[in-house]
C-alpha cells in the first residue's frame, strides 16, 4: 500500500458517516495488507491504549486488543466493574483520568448513543486530549463491525458495488443494521430488509424494501442476519411472546433456505450467533457461511482503523 497517497489519518474513529469510498477502499487495503503478513510500521515511540467496555463483550473487545499488541501498542487494563464508575463518575472524568496519567487512545463501547460527542466536542475550558474509537454506542454507530463486514464481502466477491445484501432479523435494536445500511448504500450495494415486520420502521424505508426472507434467499448475494437482542427489548410487547423455534421457522436460515442460496453467496452475522434462531447450528460453519472469517477480520480492520487515529493524532511517531 502507498501510505503517503492513501492513508487514512483521523483524530477519533467514531462513525462511518464522514468516510468517503476513498476512505473505504484505503481501509480495506491496508486491513488486507495487514491479513497477509505485512508488518506495522516500527513505532518510534510508546503508544498507549485502554479498552473501557461498558457493554459485555468478546469480540470486539478480544479482537481490538489482539490489533493493539499487534501494533505494538502498550495496553493498559481497565475493568468498569472496579473503577469510579461504580461511585458516579462521569465518562468523561473517567476519560479525563485516563489522558492525565498518559494514555493515547480509548477505545469504548457503551450503552448511551453518541456517548462519543461529549468526549470530542470539548469546550473552550475543558483540556481532555485522547483518541476514541467507537467500539459500539448503544443502537447507534458499530463502525469496526461494519468495515470487517465491508472487507468479508470484498475479500468473497472483489466488490460491493452492484451486490445484493439482505439484513435480516432484530433492526430497530442493531447498530450492525444501521452502519452496514448507510454504508452499503453509499458503497453502490442494493439493500434489503427482513424479519419479524414489528422490528422494521421508516428509517430503514430510505435505505431498502422491507420483503419476507423466502422471497429473498434465492436472489441475495449476501445474506447478513443479526442477533436477536432480547437485552434490549424492556418495554417491547413482542418480548413475552418471543418462541425461538418460530423465529427460526420464519425467519432464520434453515438447511431449506441454504439450498436454495445462490452457489456463491455468503451468509453474515456479527455474532454471538443464538443457534437455532437466527441460524441452524450446523450452517455455523458450512461453506457458505463466514462467521469466523468475519472474527479473523476484525483484528485486521481494527488495525487499520486504530493505525488511522494513531496517524491523525501523529503518535508513535506515525504521520
């Protein structure tokens, strides 16, 4: 890859809204790099991380460590359960606390959307200086998941532009379904809806039509299913009724509908998987699915993303 040309240098990696298609393919390049032996650049000077997740994980959290000491980052640990959290305090003092003893770079996952402004948006009187990337904000932006979702597609087809993408499964709740719609869009994809139709609103309307899963199966390219989020649906009346062996039967993706896919197309999911609702267990790691390949981007993208802010923010010696 020609660094001086295509790099992508930001001060926070929060959103895919601002990436250009430039953007993109530069960050799909370098990921692909990264996947195929090529090295990191030495750093000239020590770089420090801390991985703050709100939220339970073990991807994205797993994966972004494994692209930090893949990098050569120094990782300082950090456990929600045992800090000032627990006593009231704010995220943005807990950052605060970070930027003072020398931390670099945050990266945070959490229940609030946009959580991230306050962070980055300072005020003329507030001096807190460290990168962010977004590991996840509640049901808004998962900007890692959507780009090792962009580089899982590319890596299969070579392209995106003129694909077929079904998203199926729990929308209203997914910052998966909200990245992925705005970026396939914008990346030239033509994108598709599906599920139970109670978890469907205008907001997808602009970016695709709503179609029930069998009248989709056979003519997708990719097949992107999302994870039933049942910790999200306080005060969502469909909870009580919810049968799994029902979604499964209506919507998941079953030995039938495998069948009928297409030869070359490609089942998704960003994971935990629920086996046997959204996806047959024994489909988990069939030909056609890419549920680990998904996992073994990640740490790829994640270090193209966070090589990003660390040029930005001109750190480690990186420009």
């Amino acid at each position: 890859m020609n660094i001086e040309k295509k790099a992508v240098k930001l001060p926070h990696f929060v959103t895919i809204e601002n990436l250009s298609n430039d953007d993109v393919s530069a960050l799909i390049e370098r990921a692909e790099y990264f996947k195929h032996g090529g090295t990191p650049e030495t750093l000239t000077n020590p770089v420090y991380s801390v991985n703050m997740f709100f939220e339970d994980s073990t991807r994205t959290h797993t994966s972004f460590e494994m692209a930090e000491r893949k990098l050569g980052l120094t990782v300082i640990p950090f456990d929600p359960a045992h800090s000032s959290v627990k006593k009231g305090e704010t995220l943005y003092d807990t950052l605060l606390t970070m930027d003072a003893i020398g931390l670099d770079l945050a990266v945070i996952r959490h229940k609030e959307n946009n959580y991230y402004n306050d962070l980055i948006e300072t005020s003329a009187n507030q001096t807190l200086d460290i990168g962010i990337v977004n590991a996840g904000d509640g049901s808004g932006q998962h900007p890692s998941q959507c780009l090792l979702d962009m580089m899982t597609i590319h890596d299969h087809f070579g392209r995106i532009e003129g694909l077929k993408v079904a998203i199926i499964g729990d929308l209203t709740n997914s910052r998966v379904a909200r990245s992925n719609m705005e970026l396939l869009t914008q990346l030239g994809a033509e994108v598709y809806f599906s599920g139970p139709e109670y978890w469907y609103s205008d907001e997808f309307g602009k970016y695709g039509k709503y179609l029930p899963v069998d009248e989709l199966v056979e003519k997708m390219d990719v097949m992107m299913l999302l994870r039933v989020q049942h910790e999200r649906h306080d005060g969502d009346s469909n909870e009580g009724s919810f049968n799994p062996e029902e979604y499964h039967k209506k919507y998941g993706i079953n030995e039938e509908r495998y069948a009928k896919m297409k030869d070359d197309a490609i089942i998704m999911h960003p994971g935990p998987i629920n086996r046997g609702v959204e996806l047959a267990s024994e489909l988990v790691e069939s030909d056609k699915s890419r549920f680990k390949v998904q996992m073994q981007n990640g740490v790829f993208m994640r270090m193209a993303m966070i090589e990003a802010v660390m040029r930005g923010r001109k750190l480690g010696g990186l420009e």
